[in-house]
C-alpha cells in the first residue's frame, strides 16, 4: 500500500527582463521540498504544472509504501 502527498507552489510573474526569473527563483524552494519529504521516505512519483494570469502554479507528487 503506498501513501501519497501532493505539495503545491505558486509563483507570480513579475516584469523582468530575465525571462527564466521563474526557474531561477522556485529552483531552491522545490529542493527544500524535496530533501524534506525525502527524508520522510517519500519520493517524488511526479510533477505538474499550470499558470494562471500572472501566476505560475507547481505541484509535486510524493509516494512513500507504508
């Protein structure tokens, strides 16, 4: 039987040149996520993502067998 959490983030366009400002920006927050329902023994089963106006909208799938 496995167990599954889903963690959502949520990041606002804002005007930049720096057209990857996004990336850049949730690149750490999604590793914090990931070290800590690793060590939980989950692991990351999948992603998606979706935008909204002038948000961009994340979520990380996390499985672990119980």
């Amino acid at each position: 039987m496995k167990e599954y959490k889903v963690e959502s983030l949520i990041y606002y366009s804002k005007l930049t040149f720096d057209s990857e400002h996004i990336a850049k920006q949730s690149k750490e927050e999604i590793q914090v996520q990931l070290d800590a329902y690793a060590s939980k023994g989950y692991r990351l089963a999948s992603t998606s993502s979706t935008s909204f106006g002038s948000a961009v909208y994340i979520y990380l799938y996390f499985e672990k067998d119980i």
